[in-house]
C-alpha cells in the first residue's frame, strides 16, 4: 500500500497528467526500488480505484480523476452566444488560476515546453501574413498553449477540470473565434500580444502578472464576442 500512495502522489502533485502513459514496471521498480511484485500490485490497486486503465495489449494510462463525478451542462449550445459569454466568463477564472500555479510551480522543462509551444505558435501565425491556417487550426493552437499552462500548473483539480472543460466547450471556443473572425475579418490583434504578455510572465515566474495576463486576454476575448452579437 506504501507504493501505491506514492504513486496516488504522483495523480496529485501534478507530475502524472490525464491520458499521460504510465511509466513502466520496469521504471517504477528503478524508481522506488521495489520488486516486480509490489509495483504490480500498487498498479493494481491503482486501477481498481479508477486513476488507471490498460486497455488489452496496451500501457497503462493516467485517467481524469473528474470525470466519473462532473457532467458539465448544455449540449448543443455552442452557437448560443450568451452561452458562449458564460463559457469566456468561466475560462477566465480557469485561465487565471491555472496561469498563477504555472508560474510558481512549472519545472524548467515544462518552462520551456512552454516556450516552444508559444514560439510554434507565432511561426505557425506569422505563415503566409497569418493566412497559414483556418480558424479551426487557430482554434486547436489556441488552446494546446493553454492546456500546456494547465497541464504545467502542478494542480490536480486545475489540470483536470481544464482537460475535461475544453473537450466539453471545444465547440463554443470554436465559434467564438469563427464569429469573431467573420466579423473582423482578420485575427485581432490583441490576441497575439496577449499570449505574448501571458508567455513573458510565465518564463518570469511572476505569478501575479501571469494571473492578470490570462484573464485580461480571455476577458478581451469576450468584450470582442459582445461586439459581434
């Protein structure tokens, strides 16, 4: 049992992400210096409480410790516009917590994943005068780079609400980008500005700027939505 609380540490602090590939026995036994035998069965009781599966033939993998526990609401809602208000309103709470963990706990590995993600971005932006990519590719990179601050955060209901909250409202997010896009005409410009405030802060580990950063952009975000309707 020893074992597998270390492990549950691991789903806790952050270090095991949802989805993320479990290390093998063979890595948890160098690890944690234990036999074949204890690692198999911490891994055991790990998935019988539902924080891992293996599907046959497969590795394990981290599940949402979430997701048997939270239906998030409205199906069929993504074209709502009030709706889509109240889903910027909610991402900016999430984007300002998650943003301020980050930046006081992210690993200088995850630092600088961080910065190849954001500078993938700007490539990828600045393609053929920012006509490179579709709005639903702008809408994928989007939120890659906040699901990697998320994911950096090292905080197990963070992390896990914002896997399942993006999944759920990828749609909604879509839309407003597309609405915004058709109504512009162009990709604001705020917005590349923004994630670059947001990354600066980051990479300085200053956790409040990082925080105002995050919301100031998805609030901008939203005050964009409210002049389309």
């Amino acid at each position: 049992m020893k074992l597998q609380h270390e492990l549950e540490r691991c789903l806790l602090d952050g270090d095991w992400l949802p989805g993320q590939t479990v290390p093998s026995e063979r890595e948890l036994m160098a690890r944690y210096g234990a036999s074949r035998g204890a690692v198999r069965e911490a891994l055991a009781g790990l998935r019988a409480t539902g924080a891992i599966e293996t599907r046959q033939g497969g590795r394990s993998r981290c599940c949402n410790l979430l997701a048997p526990h939270l239906q998030l609401p409205l199906a069929g809602r993504e074209d709502d516009v009030e709706f889509q208000l109240q889903v910027l309103e909610a991402r900016a709470a999430l984007e300002g917590a998650a943003a301020w963990f980050a930046a006081r706990r992210a690993s200088d590995e995850e630092l600088g994943r961080l910065d190849r993600e954001y500078r993938r971005m700007c490539a990828r932006a600045s393609a053929s005068g920012g006509q490179g990519e579709g709005t639903l590719e702008k809408a994928k990179a989007d939120l890659q780079f906040h699901m990697l601050i998320a994911q950096s955060s090292h905080h197990l209901l963070v992390s896990a609400f914002s896997e399942l909250f993006y999944n759920r409202y990828f749609n909604a997010i879509y839309s407003v980008l597309s609405r915004t896009l058709g109504r512009l005409g162009r990709y604001p410009d705020g917005i590349a500005q923004q994630h670059g405030a947001i990354h600066r802060a980051l990479q300085a580990r200053d956790a409040e700027r990082a925080r105002e950063q995050a919301q100031a952009h998805i609030l901008y975000t939203r005050d964009l939505l409210r002049q389309c309707r």
